[in-house]
C-alpha cells in the first residue's frame, strides 16, 4: 500500500466501539463494498482478535474482487479519570435537563447506585449538568472536557497511530461511547474530518449527549435529521448525510433467506401452523417480559387466539435468558432462541455473529406476527410487512414502572409517532391481546399501508442500500479532504 497523493487507495478509519456497529458495519455488505471501490479500512474495534482477525491480520473481506485491505486493531483503552468522568457526566445530565423529552425526564430520575465513590461523582455531576441545562451552557462545558481528553494517554496514542499511518476519513459507528472521544480530537488535531452514525432512532430524543466533536452525521432519514439538529443547532444542513439504516441492509439480502419450511422445521416449528415471534428486552427496561410472555402462552393454551399459533421467544442479546426459565418449564413448546452473540464484562462487549445476521433476517421474514414492548423490533417487522403488537399490560399492582405501562414508553417522543402512526396495535388488557393476535393472524393485511408509512419515515432509503450510501457519503468527504490536502502541498 505504498505510494503518495491521488495513487493511493483513499483510507477510511472507523471506530465501532460496542456489538451493534460490529453488526452494522463489519457484518453487512459494506466490507464487500469497500473492498470493490478499492478503499483501504482500518477498522477499529471491540471485535478486533474475534472472528473477523486480530489486530495484525490484514485480509479481504467477502470480496476478492477489489484492491481494497481492512484491517482490524483493536480501540486504545481510555480509562476516564475523576475530571473526565466529571465533565462527561455533567454533560449527560445537563443534556437531559435541558432536552426535556418524557424519556429524557425518566432517564433523568433514575437513581443513582454504585460505589459511594461513584455515587458522589455522579450526584456532583448532576447538579453541575443542571447548573448547565442551557445550550449555550453546555457548549461552554465541553470546552474543559475536551481539553482534558486532548491531554489523555489514548488521545496521543491515536495522534501517533494516525500520524504514521492518515486516514482520509474516520467514521465512529455511534455518537455517544466516550471511548470515540480520543481518536476524534486525535483526527481533529491533525486536520482529518470526521462524522459519525446516529446508532438509533430513539438516541436523539431519549439519551444523552453526543460524546465527541464531530463535523459529519450520518441519518437515517430526515426526521433524524430535524431531530438532530433540533438538540445541536450548531449543525448545519451541508453536514447531515441521509443514507438509511446499514442495521436493516440485511434484510434486502435474499443470499442469508432460507425457504420457510426449512427455516421453521430447523427450529422445531411446524411451517403448516401460524409462529409468533416474540420480542424481549433487557431486564432494567422491560422486568415484566416473562410474565408477558407467560399471559401469551395462556391465551393460546385456553384457545383465545384460534389456529394453534406457535411462539418463538427472542430475549435481548444482553439477557442472559435465565429469567424465563420458569415459564420455559411450563410451557415446553415454547421455543426459546437467545440471540447468537458472544458475551463479555459490560453490554458494549457483547458481539453479534455473521449466524445471527442471518437468524434475525430469517425470523423477521418467516414469523406471522411479533410482539414485543415498544421495541424497535417493531420496525423490524414492519420491514417485513409483518403485523405488530405491542404489550401496555402491567402485570403488577402498582405498577413496576412507577405508573401504567401504556403511559411510560408508549408515550416517548420516537414511539408515540409510532403507536398514533396505527402500524402497530396497543394490548392494554388480557382480552386486548387475544383479540388484536387473532385479528393479525387472520387478516395480516390489517394496517398494512400504516407499516409501510411508517418505515418511509423512519429509514428515508429503500432497504438495502444504506451501505452503499454510507459509503458514498465518506467516499466524498474522503475525497474532497484528498484534494485540499493536495492542493494545499502544491500551494
């Protein structure tokens, strides 16, 4: 890969920092793709020595049909100090203060637990951020924050790493990991642009802030875009990038698809009978996911919803699944199929698998219905023109939420377009469920233009070719940074 100026391959640098831009980048078709535009990708990440090659393995990936290397290292570790951890999480606080959404305002009453160590940090913490609860506020409080970064081990590490070796373009899978903080100023100091994917379509009006300063944003439609900057209006239009969602690619890719028969007999189920797929969380958000479950079952059990319907349970990739042993013993039809990731220490060490890619595009295709607790499965299914109910029941009285269910995430900013868009229908009661299930399962075509709506607005691309518009968005950054650095070396 030796050479100068416009006769090298442009190089991309990404920093995927959790499982999820494993799954968006490394395992859809944008390796192919780079490889076929001859673009040379270092790739930073927690998958770095996993499945996809170590850190000193360089080799092509899915395609042979380019002159394009992408490399995998794994990120530098950067142990946050005291200050650090300060500032960051004032920023977080101070964000959510000031944004005021109703999953902002419940993210921001959450208890604080830990260490007493920890739990003074972050009460301090909190009360700066509120002190902070201003735009032009918060603005001035990252100005100490990426001081203190500029100086962190990791931060001269990444100069060094992209001193030696340019990128002409870094690329973070996600806005909010502090760990892109350092390669990002890294960049940033070296003059190298960079951007970043919007993770979800949840993250801007329901998390924190964005972590590290970058100059490019990656959408996936122009309600993300209004979204986003709606909370950073310092964003202006020429730095927004609508290229879809590169998690749904997949799903355009009739290679991973097997025959329906073939799929559900590989899972037990029998392809002559309706499947349900049903949907979890993770055990903070959605505790009552096993008793929901289990009032599923029972209604099938009693013969409220007609046809036999057969229910396939997909729990979280964080849940360790234990939580549904009971019912699972109840009721040994069930079929119960944790997702194939690997598992680690904290949620960002938990890594997809190229199986699971597959698995998931297959249940979203093959399954009848799904149901599932304001879920982005939701979109999922959708995709697939496949109905969608979702679970408002509480299960406990009072309720384990702090109030009704139909009143906490049913009323978040992202999904309340979702419910009142009517492409999915709300259970709020046991007969609720039975009948919104029976109906779906006799009729599928129930609501189909609103499904279909509503994916037109939440993934402004046809499915299938966010990676290629991904990749053109940097391919053009890319490039207009090759030839003012050029054009700059021969002024």
């Amino acid at each position: 890969m030796s050479g100068s100026g416009a006769d090298r391959p442009l190089h991309l640098a990404l920093l995927i920092p959790d499982g999820p831009g494993v799954r968006n980048l490394q395992l859809t078709r944008f390796p192919r793709l780079c490889a076929e535009r001859g673009l040379r990708v270092t790739a930073f990440t927690v998958a770095a020595g996993g499945e996809r090659g170590g850190d000193d393995d360089e080799s092509l990936h899915a395609s042979a049909s380019g002159p394009g290397v992408w490399r995998d290292r794994p990120l530098v570790p950067h142990p946050e100090g005291p200050a650090i951890q300060l500032l960051r999480y004032a920023l977080y606080y101070g964000h959510l203060a000031w944004g005021d959404t109703r999953a902002m305002q419940l993210v921001y009453r959450q208890p604080i637990t830990g260490s007493a160590r920890h739990r003074l940090l972050r009460g301090c913490a909190k009360a700066l951020g509120r002190l902070c609860a201003g735009r032009r506020r918060l603005d001035c409080l990252e100005r100490p924050y990426r001081s203190l970064v500029a100086r962190a081990p990791a931060t001269l590490a990444y100069e060094q790493v992209f001193g030696h070796d340019p990128p002409d373009f870094v690329l973070a899978s996600h806005q909010r990991p502090p760990s892109t903080a350092p390669p990002v100023i890294a960049a940033r100091r070296l003059g190298i642009p960079t951007g970043s994917q919007i993770f979800s379509w949840d993250n801007l009006t329901s998390k924190g802030r964005i972590a590290s300063p970058f100059e490019s944003y990656m959408v996936w439609s122009e309600l993300m875009e209004s979204e986003l900057r709606r909370f950073y209006p310092r964003i202006g239009p020429d730095d927004v990038h609508l290229v879809g969602a590169a998690q749904f690619d997949p799903y355009a890719d009739d290679e991973l698809l097997q025959r329906r028969d073939e799929f559900l007999a590989g899972l037990g189920l029998d392809p002559a009978r309706p499947v349900i797929c049903f949907s979890g969380g993770d055990r903070m958000t959605c505790p009552e996911d096993p008793e929901h479950l289990e009032l599923l079952l029972e209604l099938i059990a009693d013969g409220r919803v007609p046809g036999r319907p057969q229910v396939i349970a997909r729990p979280s990739p964080v849940d360790d699944g234990a939580r549904y042993e009971r019912v699972r013993g109840r009721f040994p039809e069930l079929v119960f199929s944790p997702p194939l990731w690997s598992t680690g220490n904290g949620w960002h060490e938990f890594i997809p698998t190229a199986e699971d890619v597959r698995l998931l595009a297959n249940l979203t295709q093959h399954c009848d219905l799904n149901v599932n607790t304001a879920s982005t499965m939701s979109l999922d299914f959708a995709i697939h023109d496949r109905p969608v109910v979702n679970l408002a029941i509480d299960m406990h009285d009072p309720p384990v939420y702090g109030g009704p269910l139909r009143e906490v995430y049913y009323r978040f900013e992202h999904y309340q377009r979702v419910v009142e868009s009517g492409a999915v229908r709300v259970a709020t009661s046991a007969d609720e469920l039975a009948a919104q299930v029976a109906a779906y399962l006799a009729d599928p075509t129930l609501d189909r233009a609103e499904r279909a709506a509503l994916v037109r607005l939440q993934v402004g691309r046809p499915i299938g070719t966010a990676c290629s518009a991904l990749l053109d968005a940097c391919v053009s950054i890319a490039s207009r940074h090759r030839a003012g650095r050029a054009g700059g070396a021969v002024g």
